[in-house]
C-alpha cells in the first residue's frame, strides 16, 4: 500500500489548513506537522510526522547519528533529504545505511531524475516518499521509472488538492492488485452489416496478451488483443486495438468506462494483460472508419455477454494460453473477460445498482 502524508503549517491561511485537516482526515492520510496543527491532527486521530513528537520522527540530513537512538527507543523514523545534485542522492544512502525506515525527498529543481537515480538504487532497502505539490506532481512521481515512489508527501494549496491526490493513489493500488479475468464460453457467433469501428492508437508499445477490455455491456469487457500478431500481409502495428463499435465501453484508468466514440488524442486508457495486470496509456489518435462487424456472444456464470467487432483477421481475443483471431472463433471456444456486476453512472461503477443490458 503507497503511503500518503499531507503537510500543514502556518503558511497556510486558517480557513485552509483547517479544510486540509478535514481532508486528511477523510483521507485517511498521515499528517506532518509541528505545534499547535501536530496537537489539531492528534486530536483528530491522524498519524503524524513530527521532528519533535510525531508517531514518526522526522530527522535531518545532518541528524543520522539521532537515528540508532531513535529506534532503540522503538520508534518509527523517516529522514528528510532535499536533492539539487548528484552528492545530495548519496546522503540517501546514508539514511539507508543509519537503519531509517523512510526517506522523504524534496526536488525543488529536477522532479524525475533524482527519483529514478533513487528508485534504482534504495528500492526493497527503505520506503521512499517524494515532496509533491500538486496532484499532478503526485501522479508524476508515482510513475517514475515505471515503479514509482512508495508514496507522496503532498504540500497541498487548497483542500481539493487532497481529495485528487488520494484518487491517484487508489488508482495505483489498484493497477498493483490487477483485475480478475475470467474465460467466457461462446454461444454465438453473427456476421453484422457495416458499422463505423474505432482503432485505438496508444503511445505505447503492447506485446502478445496485452490490449484493451471492451464490450457491449459494462458489465462485461472483452480482452481484445493489440496487433501484435505476425503476418503474411501486414506489419505488426503494436501501439493499436482494433477495439470495436464507437457506441462500445472500453475501460480507462480508476475503473472507468467510456465509450469508444468520446476518446481523443491525450486521453488515457487501461492497457490489460492476460494476468490481470493493468497500466495506463496515452491515446495517440482514434482512426474511425465503416467496416464489417462480427457480434460474439458468450456466456460466463449464467450471464450473457456479447461485443462487436471488426470482421477481420487481425482482430484477437485474448484467451487463456494465447489469442485467437475473431475469423476463427467457434461456438465453445473461450475468451478472457472482466465480469463485473453492477451499474455505471457516468462511467464510474456502482456496484449496487442493478441494471438490464441487453
């Protein structure tokens, strides 16, 4: 689970820090702070960072000889380095080496180097936080070097700054927990008329049993594969998924759906691996065209779930133990989907509501 700290202090109007506080509070965040907001944050049962008195001890570069003492008396210590050049990423090491549990770092000039130079070379040794101060520095530092920091501590100017960060971690935590693929059974299988299709181009490169989960219903999402697939008649075209329909769902980050037809150049999607694993991408271009389609039907636990697709070879399924083309899909065949009950309201999932999708 990524850490999350939020910092107060008397920089901040009162109005402020006292929506930040609520925020955090929310949030469930950890909070660091000194004086009279270290004793606001305790009387609100937060976890705190302190240099003084916090459930973790915040310590100075210059402090690492506090640290031994520090945890024979059973406490928690994070040690606060500010990185501008190449020695400042040594003193880390240091902290390592004085046995501290996390290392906070602040790059007030160069936001991604410094990460990576320190994911590379402290990861599984300490838990590393980056100084942000904006959700979209969060975002940021969360994807350094693909990795990421093992959380963020944010520096936030308004109380919303909290509620958006908070969102990117759980998108986080949920790319690291994956999805549940489950094989679906097809039942039917009907050659359709022509209908306008959406190839979604990434900014990424996909390999085999990697694409993108699409599908009539939300309910249920088809795992459709990139072309990837070698070929006598075309090159292999790994940034695309033939995804289908523009009126179909395609799952995009923080389990969302949007429908194909409202995806432009510098949305992201969720790229998903037969695994369950996921990660974000960045839409390239969307190239729509009128095209044959192919209904696939399937059913998975007493439920029936049906996409559209491109009638054409270069579509795949993703299945099990590999892809099979939709040219060659026969009843009794299976394909991976993401099963998931529930409503969507405005793309966002609410598991409780029923909802017929024929």
């Amino acid at each position: 689970m990524r850490e999350f700290w939020v910092r107060v202090d008397d920089s901040m109007a009162e109005e402020n820090k006292r929506g930040t506080l609520k925020a955090a509070s929310e949030a469930g965040a950890v909070l660091v702070a000194e004086g009279a907001d270290l004793e606001a944050a305790k009387s609100l049962g937060l976890r705190t960072v302190s240099a003084t008195d916090g459930d973790i001890r915040l310590v100075g570069e210059n402090e690492w000889e506090m640290v031994s003492q520090l945890k024979a008396q059973g406490k928690i210590v994070c040690g606060k380095i500010n990185v501008q050049s190449r020695a400042d990423e040594e003193k880390a090491l240091k902290a390592v080496e004085a046995g501290v549990d996390f290392i906070l770092v602040g790059c007030p000039d160069w936001k991604v180097i410094p990460l990576e130079n320190l994911i590379a070379r402290t990861r599984g040794r300490v838990k590393l936080l980056a100084e942000v101060s904006s959700p979209q520095e969060a975002r940021l530092a969360l994807e350094t070097l693909e990795i990421g920091v093992d959380g963020v501590a944010l520096n936030p100017s308004a109380p919303i700054d909290v509620e958006e960060t908070r969102k990117i971690l759980l998108e986080a935590e949920a790319k690291e927990r994956g999805l549940k693929l489950v094989p679906a059974k097809v039942v039917a299988i009907k050659q359709l008329g022509l209908g306008h299709r959406a190839c979604i181009d990434t900014c990424d490169i996909m390999v085999p049993g990697e694409g993108l989960l699409v599908g009539c219903q939300s309910s249920g999402l088809f795992l459709l594969q990139a072309e990837v697939q070698e070929n006598p008649h075309v090159e292999p075209r790994p940034f695309r998924v033939n995804a289908g329909p523009v009126a179909l769902y395609v799952l995009t980050p923080g389990n969302k759906t949007r429908y194909l037809s409202e995806l432009r150049a510098g949305d992201e999607v969720q790229v998903v691996d037969r695994e369950g694993r996921t990660r974000s991408v960045v839409v390239g271009r969307v190239k729509i065209e009128r095209r044959p389609l192919t209904l696939v039907e399937t059913e998975v636990e007493g439920w029936s779930l049906k996409t559209i697709v491109q009638n054409a070879e270069t579509i795949r399924f993703v299945t099990k133990d590999g892809s099979k083309a939709v040219t060659e899909l026969k009843e009794g065949d299976e394909v991976l989907v993401h099963h998931q009950l529930g409503g969507r309201h405005f793309g966002v999932l609410v598991s409780e509501e029923s909802i017929i999708e024929r």
